[in-house]
C-alpha cells in the first residue's frame, strides 16, 4: 500500500481513491501484500495499471499490456485503458493520450484505438485505421500488410501528383 500510497500523492488522489481503484482492477485484496509478490501475468499487469491510474500521467505508453493475459484479464485491463486514456469523452474534452504497443494485437478488442502503426526495420512502414490494419496482418502476415500500405502509399502519390 506504501507503493500506492505515493503514486496517489503524486497524481493528487487520496486514500479513497486508492481503494476505488483498487476495486475497479480487482485489487482489493491485494493492498496490503508485497508489490508484484506471486502475482499471476494478468495480476502484474493491472498492479502496474493501478500504479498508473493513481499517478494521473497526461501520456502513458504501454508495452504489451496484453501479453502473458488471459481473456479475462485483457478484458478487464482494456476497460481500464479505455478510463485512462478518456475514451468515454468527447475527443475535444481529453487531457491524456497513450501509446500501445503490441504484437498480438489481442486488446484490440477492448480498446479504442485511435491509429495503428506498424514498424518495419526501425521505420513507420504503415499507418491507418489499427482495426484494419490487424485484419490485413491477420489474413496476410506483416509482409502482405507492408505491401498493401505500400501500394495505397504509391496511389496518393500518384493521384497527388495528377493534381498538380
């Protein structure tokens, strides 16, 4: 609890916040055990995410929040996210924004994603809509996915290039 304690002094919250966090990632019974001690992957996962809420950062960046997760987990955490980031405002309303990394794509499902990107050899090799962009890796591998941006790539270029 110590451990929450100053994450909650750092981002303005109280000890009742911390119990109302707690009880929103299931937590609660685990305040007062040792940080991460014998904790299942989906447990680390929403300790960490706990720590973050009660930090109240304005950018968040997670590396694989759905990695080592069950289905239950990726669930509860997605929803999680989704308050962090202020998915239930108004686009024009919202302080905070977020980067998400991952290679499963599994919190896709619960969350709600602005973009996606695909990095190829240390570069943005694709960018667009992160549903579609899963569907065309899911169907066709990185390779097939990288080849369609390509493609639409070269056919703005090409249709910009007719304007002119």
């Amino acid at each position: 609890i110590d451990v929450l304690r100053y994450c909650a002094k750092i981002g303005g919250y109280s000890e009742r916040d911390i119990l109302e966090f707690a009880e929103m990632l299931k937590m609660k019974d685990f305040l007062y055990r040792n940080v991460n001690v014998g904790f299942s992957g989906g447990e680390v996962k929403r300790s960490e995410l706990l720590q973050l809420m009660l930090m109240n950062p304005d950018f968040v960046m997670l590396d694989e929040p759905d990695s080592g997760v069950d289905l239950d987990n990726v669930a509860l955490i997605g929803d999680v996210i989704n308050k962090l980031l202020e998915r239930d405002k108004d686009e024009d309303e919202r302080k905070r924004s977020g980067l998400i990394i991952t290679h499963q794509g599994h919190i896709l499902e619960y969350v709600d994603a602005d973009y996606g990107v695909i990095l190829y050899k240390g570069r943005i090799a694709c960018i667009g809509n992160p549903y579609d962009i899963l569907e065309q890796v899911s169907k066709n591998g990185y390779e097939g996915c990288l080849k369609r941006c390509l493609r639409e790539f070269r056919n703005l270029e090409n249709q910009n290039s007719i304007q002119k």
